[in-house]
C-alpha cells in the first residue's frame, strides 16, 4: 500500500499547534466536526454506517474501541399466529373514551389492541485495538468526522511520532474499513480482539478474526417484570451472525492466538476490514431454518473488498456517498471565526 501518510499529516497538525485558525475554518466550511480528546461516553462518540452495518468510534489512544452494529440484528422469529384475536371488541370502547375526552381511559383501553411486546434491536460487538501497554506520551490529539465524505480520523503523536486511523463505511462494498498510520521508528504495534454481550465464539486465524453468534429467539422489554429471563437462548433458533475482521499489512508480522487475538507488529501501515452477515431472510422467514447462507456471503463479501486498496474503497465509498449527499445543500449562516476554531463540543458552550 502506497502511503500518503505525511501528506494528510501536514493538514491536521502543524509543529506549533494542533492546528492552525485557518484549518480550522476550512473544517468548519467543509462540514468537519473536530474535537481535541478521545470519546468517554456513547454521546461524545462519532457514528459511520453503509445502511447495513454501522460502527461507533471512541478515538482512544491507548485503546480504540468500535462497538459494531447490524440493521438486521434482532431477537424473534416470525409471528405464526395472532396473539390478540379479541382485539376489535376493544375498538368501541377505546372511541366511546375519546368521545367523552378520556384521554387515561382510552389509554389503558388501547392496551388491549397492542398484541404482544415487540422484540428487540441487539448489539452485535465491540472491535478493541490496543496499542503498546507501554507508557505513551499522546500531544496534539485531533479526533473528526467529516460529514460531507462520511470519513472519520483519529491523529495525534504517540511519543512524538505521528499516529493517525482513518475511518468508513462502504456502501458499494458492504464493509467497514479502517487504515493504521505510524512514522514511529518502531512501526505498528496493535492487539486486535473482537468481543460480543451475545452468546458467541471467536477464532482467530493467519491475518483473519471470525466470530460467530446468534441472539435470542424471543426477548422481553427491559421494564417487563412478569419473567426473570428476559432473553431466551437457543443455539438452534434465532438470528445468527458471523463477523469477519482482516488485516492486511504486508510491511508488518501478524500473529494470531488461541484466545481469537491478532497481535500486529512492525510495518508503517495497515488496513483493517471488517464485515457482517446475519441469516435474517425477511420478517416472514425462520432465520434459522430459512434463513441466508450467512456464512458464504460474509467470506465473499471480504474476498471481494480484500483485493482492493485503500484508496479503491475510499475513491468508490466517497463516490457513492455523495452521489446522494450533495444533492442539498443547507444553509444556516456563518459562525464566529473565533468560535469556529473551537473543538465542536464547546462551540455551544459559547
């Protein structure tokens, strides 16, 4: 991979400051959001996502997390029968409320049309790249999203050698990538681990993470206290996934381990791909049982992104992107230069 590492450096950092007022501008005229720290909580954290599978971004320095998502990851199964078949007898009730303006009464009448709760979205998991457990002095942190190419960065100086990871998520090529960037003398030095808060198992094989899991068949809204288990397990029934993470670095030693880790050593750069595939077939169809062939489509979906460089996906992601996102512009005046060159989370504030 041809890297254009210091090209893009020079346009976040300079060898005064972070970045200077008229970079700064440029961001805020370009639609960049940018802050000077990493992420603490879910609300300070930057969202990517190609319409099927998203990723939250943390930007840590000492530990990057990605929590992952899929659009088709639910509990359930289809619903094979009607679970409120009295429910039209309630329909004269509920209208004889609103006739009489009540509202407490129509509401609790209402209940009985509902049907049963619906089920629930799941987390798929949570990519962890942790950098050197050595002690690292981290200077002029940089952390954007840019909104008019759906690109994110991370870029700061790691015991004074320049550090960045790019960002997105493609749409034409269904899969989430990710580009390490080091000048540091001692190359790349990463631990990839995948985890999930669902039953799952991981391996982990030449330069490749695999995980397979699966979410409940039938789940309970956390406020429901009528059962203790709220979400019912069956390894044989519900939406199952797999999840392929790769890293491919020919400059760098990858090893993987027993405990389904990746442990990257060396080299200038990397890319890291990552993709989804669950066996949801339609509302209407037993995932389990007639479900997708989750398992080959996600293995071609990354042998088809592999043979690509990073510049490819990018070129044909941004491409994609704004072929929608450039159709309006909006319009809402000009801010304060002076506030403007503040990190976006305290322009609000002033």
């Amino acid at each position: 991979m041809k890297s254009n590492f210091k090209r893009n450096w020079k346009g976040i950092i300079t060898t005064t400051c972070i970045l200077s007022l008229p970079t700064y501008l440029t961001a805020q005229e370009n639609l960049v959001l940018h802050y000077n720290r990493p992420a603490e909580f879910f609300e300070e954290a930057l969202v990517i996502g190609n319409g099927t599978m998203g990723a939250i971004l943390y930007g840590g320095t000492d530990k990057d997390v990605l929590s992952l998502n899929d659009i088709t990851l639910w509990t359930g199964e289809p619903d094979r029968k009607v679970t409120t078949p009295d429910a039209y007898k309630a329909i004269p009730e509920i209208r004889a409320l609103l006739d009489k303006e009540d509202y407490r009464g129509a509401d609790r009448a209402q209940r009985k049309v509902q049907g049963h709760y619906s089920e629930n979205y799941q987390p798929l998991g949570q990519l962890s790249i942790t950098y050197s457990a050595e002690p690292a002095k981290i200077s002029h942190y940089q952390r954007t999203l840019d909104i008019s190419r759906a690109m994110a960065r991370t870029a700061y100086q790691r015991n004074g050698a320049d550090f960045a990871c790019d960002y997105f998520a493609s749409a034409p090529d269904s899969v989430i990538v990710l580009r390490l960037q080091t000048e540091s003398a001692q190359g790349l030095q990463a631990t990839l681990s995948f985890n999930s808060l669902l039953p799952h198992a991981t391996t982990a094989n030449g330069n490749e993470i695999s995980a397979e899991g699966y979410a409940a068949y039938h789940s309970y809204p956390v406020y429901f206290d009528g059962v203790n288990n709220k979400h019912l397990y069956d390894p044989e029934r519900g939406t199952h996934f797999r999840t392929l993470i790769r890293v491919i670095a020919p400059q760098s030693e990858v090893k993987s381990f027993p405990s389904g880790e990746l442990k990257l050593k060396g080299g200038k750069e990397a890319l890291i791909l990552i993709a989804n595939v669950t066996s949801f077939n339609g509302f209407d169809k037993d995932p389990m049982k007639e479900g997708r062939d989750y398992r080959n489509l996600v293995a071609r979906r990354m042998e088809r992104a592999a043979q690509k460089t990073f510049e490819e996906l990018e070129n044909a992601h941004v491409a994609d992107y704004k072929s929608f996102f450039d159709r309006v512009e909006l319009h809402l005046g000009k801010t304060d230069q002076a506030i403007a060159a503040l990190p976006t989370d305290e322009q609000p504030l002033q």
